[in-house]
C-alpha cells in the first residue's frame, strides 16, 4: 500500500505546487508586480548574469579547491593535518557570511575581487568538510579489502573512497552553493554588483518592487541551481550507494 | 607452497610479540585453517603473508619466492583474500566487483566479464540474474559468495581467508562449506583459513594449525588432532567431545565390511542361517536379481524355521551410502535404533554393511598403534 501511495503524494503535492505558482502569478499580475518586474528586466538580465558568474567563479573555485583539499586531508601522512583543520572548519562554519564579507574587503578592499574571495571562503568550509567527512565514513573493512586485494592507493580513492563518499561530499556542496548564491546579494555591500544591487536600492529607496525585482530572481536562482545540483546527484551516484535511488 | 620461517611480530607500544617464532608449510592444493581463542595471533600471521601486516622477523614464502621480495601491491595482487564482513565495494555491481582484479591487472574487459558469469554458474547464482545486482540488493549468504568468488578471479595460487563464513547463520554456513569445499576440489587453491570453530576447522582442513599466545603449539592433520592433542591446551580446546568429531573425518567406506555375505529369495531360510552361523553374524541381508538389497533376516527369526528368504524377510528400516561420514552412520542409527547398517550405492547395490562395533574398532585404532 505505502508504494501505492507515495507517488499518488508526489503527484498531488506537484500538482499543488503548480496550483499555487499560477494564482500567485495572477496575483501578481493583477497587482500590477508582474508588469513592473518586466519594465526591469534590462536590470534583471544584466544584474541576474552578474550574479550567476559570481556564483559559478566563487562556488565553481570552491569545489575545485575544496573536494581535492578534502582528499588530502583524509590521507594517512595528513591525519593529524586533518584532525586540527577540522577544528577550524567547524569553527569557520560557525561565522556569518556577512562577517566573512566584511573581513573580505578589510583585505582586499572593496569590489569583485573581495567578494568573490569571501564568497569563496563561506563556500569552501561545507564543501572541505563534508569531503572529509564522507571519505571517513567510509567503512574500514572496504578500505582493508580492497588494500587486501592489491588495490593501489590512488585505485583506492577512485574505485572505493569517493564512490562512497559521493553522496556526503554532494550534500556538502548542495549546502556550499546554496549559501553562496544566498550571500551574493550582500556581496553587493562590498562591490560586488548582482541582484543585491536591486533588494538594497529597493529597500533604500522604499521601492517595493524594485526590491522584489532583485528578491525574485534570487530566489528563483537558488531553487534551480539547488534543482541542478540534486540531479547530478541522483544520477551520478551509483545505484549501490545512492540512498535516493 | 605457503612456507613461514621463524615468523614473529611484535607490534609497537608491546614488549610480548603477537606472533611468536611461527614455523609452517603448506603444501599446494590444501586448506590449512589456522585455529585458536581470540588474540592467539592466527589472523596475524595470515595478514602478515599478504603483508597487510609487515612481519618483525623471519620470512614468509610463497612458491619458494621470499614475500619481502615482491612489489607489495602485486603480490597481494596474486593472493586472493575473503574478510568476514566480506567487503563487497557498494558502488560496484556484483560484475564489477568480482571483475576488480582482473581489471586491474589489465585483463581483457570480454574475458573478465566472461569469467565472472562463469563464476557465478559455479556456486549456483544465475548470472544474468546477478551480475548487474549491486551488493546491498544480496543476502548476506550471496553476499559472501560473491567475495570468494572476487578473490578468485583473477585464479591467484594462493587464497586467504579470514573467517570468511563466521557471520553467515548456522544453516546457511553449512551450505556455503560443503559447496567451498566441492569448489576446492576443482580449483585447488593453497589456503590460509582464519578460524575460532573446531568444527568448521575439522570439516574444512587438511591441516589445522593451533595457535596460542601468538606461539604454534600443534600443526597437524585434523584426525591427529583430534586423537593425539599435544596439550592440555589443545584437548581442552578442541573439546571433550573430540572423539565424537572424529567421525565427521571418516566415511561409511573407511568403517564398511564389503562384498559381505547375501541371500537371495529363492534361498531357504535353512541356507541362510547356515550362511550366517558360517560368518558369524545375527542377520544377513536379502538382495534381489540384479544385487539390490531388498530385505534382511536374522539369525534368530531364521533358526528352526521353514520356507524360503523371499517369503519370511523382514524390510530394511533403512540403508546409507558410503560417501556419508560417520556422524550422519551413528545418527541413522541411533534414530532407527538399530546397531547395523546396510550400504547401498547410487543403484540401490548391496555393496556392504557397517555397524556401531567397527566404529569403535576403527576410531580406536590410531590410539592402539600410538
């Protein structure tokens, strides 16, 4: 019965959703917020792509520095490396964003380069974290079997530590990027430019729909990059150790 | 073909070696389970043949090449190993993980993959219901399977086997020995087995090594074990009951009286008890035609009687094979309490007879000559 029953949920909840979408779309329309966003959809696209490249240099920096730096972490010779800078990345979590941003551009002053570092740092911390998590997770008797077996090291990491890990270390950066594209509007606070430009000058100028003309977008942005990551996830992680499959 | 020298570990932060001047020979094609308590030092001294464990002293080889000498990824390479938790990688299917060393050592893809759905046709697991099963889709019995079946693969010389059945549940441990032992017979495979069980070591061994202390204290066939403990120790490790275990060793062939004496049913009851006061036995069995056995009739029931066999015979209650051992010979007794039993062969041939006496005789034997 519950496998009857699960998908007829998922329908009535997607249906719902849609459901919802439009009345809030004919809402909006006839409130008149519909057509004002269109009259700025110049800012939006100009600010909206200012706000993607900062996303994908600052969160696509992160990955290819985090997952690696993870990796090496985790190594025999880097364990004690590794305890000690999981204490500071726990620390680290524990800092706002904003507060990163401030420091950002206390050294690096204000403009794209400070904000795409501090945006680097707020997103490197999960993704190192969650990295060294998932490849210690993995259970010791698959690492003595496959070492067992002959395995080289670097066999090891490819064939059986990441497969494994695969899941945890994605969460990690499902929870980086989601952070990051949340934080760029206050990047805008630094010089950042993207669709903070629009939220901050809506709210100071008591704009409502200049604000929501930001607002919006970034929402929209953070559900689909959040929409992206989670169908890499379910179809790049083997079947075997996929928990959603 | 697995040789240690003088084998010792002593491991950093200890002062008493965990393997202590460990001295042993394994020849080609046999398993050699090593036994004793937990912390005895068996599971070290088979982790220091693939060299997971790097040995303090002495030497270890394998074919008449010293193990220190090989690069120590290709020689693990050439060492099959099965772990208790069996440790099938849970992102691989069950293809991919049997096909890992094979891969690795460069096979081509259409002969490794050939060969695992041929492995798998060996323990009795359809392959093409199988091979694209990932692992936590198995039961823990085809789970193991399985990892035997992955340390195999790439046909190493060698396995090692660390109490590769130890949590699988009694029945189905059972069932997995006896089809190991009958792909042993083909593959034969030179065999370290880690084990804490007597009796899986008295059924799976050609030899059994027991350890204490991280010492060897008894190396030898199960048999002798059983019957000549060198310790106190051993006799109390191997159980009081050891004598029993025995008879797991020996089969109804090795105890049965062939080509025995036989009625048939146009003979009269006066000819067999004739035959039977001439052998000296108290029944004698009835055989058909072709020389199936069909009935018996006793000594007692005979004498003094008329007729012939094949109208006055009384049925078998039951008979036994002669591949059976002699628990199984005892039990059937015991359960049709009788104190003899007719051997039959696939046919249903009379082939020959056992009873409870020659069991003793036989299992007696070994402490006469000593």
């Amino acid at each position: 019965m519950a496998d009857g029953m699960l998908p007829m949920l998922a329908q009535m909840r997607r249906n719902g959703a849609y459901l919802a979408v439009f009345l809030l779309g004919a809402w909006a329309w006839a409130g008149g917020l519909l057509p004002g966003l269109l009259d700025k959809w110049d800012d939006i696209a100009f600010l909206g792509w200012q706000h993607v490249t900062l996303v994908a240099i600052s969160g696509g920096a992160a990955i290819v520095v985090g997952v690696p730096l993870g990796v090496l972490l985790t190594r025999p010779r880097f364990r004690r490396a590794g305890d000690i800078a999981l204490q500071f990345l726990n620390i680290g979590a524990t800092i706002p964003t904003l507060a990163v941003l401030a420091l950002s551009m206390s050294l690096l002053g204000i403009g794209d380069s400070s904000a795409i570092f501090a945006l680097f740092v707020a997103s490197l911390l999960p993704i190192v974290s969650n990295t060294m998590a998932g490849l210690r997770a993995v259970p010791p008797h698959l690492l003595e079997a496959a070492r067992g077996m002959g395995l080289s090291p670097r066999h090891m990491l490819l064939q059986v530590e990441l497969p494994n890990a695969l899941f945890v270390i994605y969460t990690g950066i499902r929870t980086a990027l989601a952070i990051n594209v949340g934080t760029v509007p206050l990047a805008f606070l630094i010089g950042g430019g993207g669709l903070g430009e629009l939220i901050f000058t809506g709210i100071a100028l008591n704009e409502f729909g200049t604000m929501l003309a930001g607002a919006i977008p970034t929402a929209l942005l953070a559900v689909l990059i959040d929409f992206i990551l989670a169908q890499l996830q379910f179809w790049t992680i083997p079947r075997g150790v996929n928990p959603l499959r | 073909m697995i040789r240690l020298n003088q084998v010792s570990k002593t491991f950093s932060g200890s002062t008493t070696p965990a393997v202590d001047r460990v001295s042993l020979d394994v020849p080609e094609g046999e398993i050699c389970v090593l036994l004793g308590p937990s912390g005895c030092g068996k599971t070290t001294t088979m982790k220091m043949v693939n060299r997971l464990i790097e040995p303090s002293s002495g030497e270890i080889l394998i074919d008449g090449k010293n193990t220190a000498d090989y690069d120590v990824t290709q020689l693990r390479r050439s060492i099959g190993y099965v772990i208790q938790q069996i440790g099938l990688f849970p992102n691989k299917t069950v293809e991919e993980n049997i096909c890992i060393v094979p891969d690795i050592l460069g096979w081509d893809r259409a002969k490794s993959r050939k060969r695992a759905a041929e492995l798998l046709d060996m323990v009795a697991l359809e392959p093409g219901a199988f091979l694209h099963r990932y692992p936590r889709e198995l039961s823990g019995g085809q789970q193991q399977r399985i990892g035997v079946l992955r340390a195999i693969a790439a046909d190493p010389p060698v396995l090692l086997m660390d109490e590769p059945f130890g949590a699988i549940d009694p029945i189905n441990r059972v069932i997995i020995q006896d089809e190991f032992l009958k792909m042993q017979a083909q593959i034969r495979k030179t065999i370290l087995f880690v084990s804490h069980d007597i009796d899986e070591a008295v059924k799976m061994a050609d030899r059994i090594a027991i350890f204490k202390d991280g010492r060897l204290v008894q190396y030898d066939t199960p048999d002798n074990i059983l019957a000549h403990p060198a310790s106190n120790f051993v006799s109390d490790f191997v159980g009081g009951d050891r004598t029993l275990k025995r008879l797991q060793l020996l089969t109804v062939r090795d105890a049965m009286m062939a080509d025995p004496p036989r009625v048939r049913a146009a003979d009269t009851l006066k000819q067999a008890v004739a035959t039977m006061e001439e052998h000296g036995h108290q029944s004698i069995v009835l055989v058909g035609p072709r020389g199936r056995a069909r009935g018996y009739v006793t000594l007692q029931g005979a004498r003094g009687a008329g007729g012939s066999v094949g109208e006055n015979h009384e049925t078998l209650p039951t008979t036994i094979r002669p591949h059976e051992d002699l628990r199984t010979a005892v039990s059937t007794m015991f359960r049709h309490d009788v104190s003899w039993l007719a051997c039959v062969d696939e046919d249903g041939m009379y082939v020959g007879y056992v009873t409870l006496r020659g069991f003793t005789r036989l299992l007696s034997e070994t402490y006469r000559d000593g």
